[in-house]
C-alpha cells in the first residue's frame, strides 16, 4: 500500500454527469472514488511524459537529418493495417 504520508490532498471540480460516472466506475470496481481519480491522473500523466519524450525523441532524430521515406513509412503502415483486418 502506498505510504498515506506521502500523499497530498487537492481538490478537482467536476461538473456532476461526469462525478456521477466516475463514482459508478469506482463502485464497479469496488474502489473509492479518490483511488480512481487518482489512478486516472497517474495514468494520464504518464502518457503525456511518455508522448513528450517521443516527440523529443523525433524531433531530434529530425534534426540529425535520421527521416524516412513517406512511401516507407506509408507501407509499413499499411501493411500493419492489413494484418489486423485478417
């Protein structure tokens, strides 16, 4: 379990359609609404550090001169589509 002093208290303002989802979520999953709001955060903070870094990553990359062909890029992209429509 998390070290509950290590935590810090702050407040989130929601309009009520999306609390009343939120709670009937947490209710399903048998959890309070806290533990989802707060899983929900860390997830999404974790996928805008990840999607920075890509973007970092890339835009390095670019100005290395390290680019792809768009036909390249384009067919391995539609082959992938092509194996998930099978």
């Amino acid at each position: 379990m998390e070290n509950l002093k290590a935590l810090k208290a702050t407040s989130v303002r929601l309009d009520d359609e999306t609390l009343e989802r939120v709670g009937q979520i947490a209710e399903a999953m048998e959890r309070p609404r806290v533990w989802l709001m707060s899983e929900a955060i860390k997830q999404y903070v974790a996928r805008e550090e990840w999607a920075a870094y890509k973007i970092d990553k890339a835009v390095d990359a670019a100005d290395e001169g390290k680019l792809i062909e768009h036909s390249t890029v384009k067919a391995k992209w539609e082959a992938k589509r092509g194996t998930q429509l099978d």
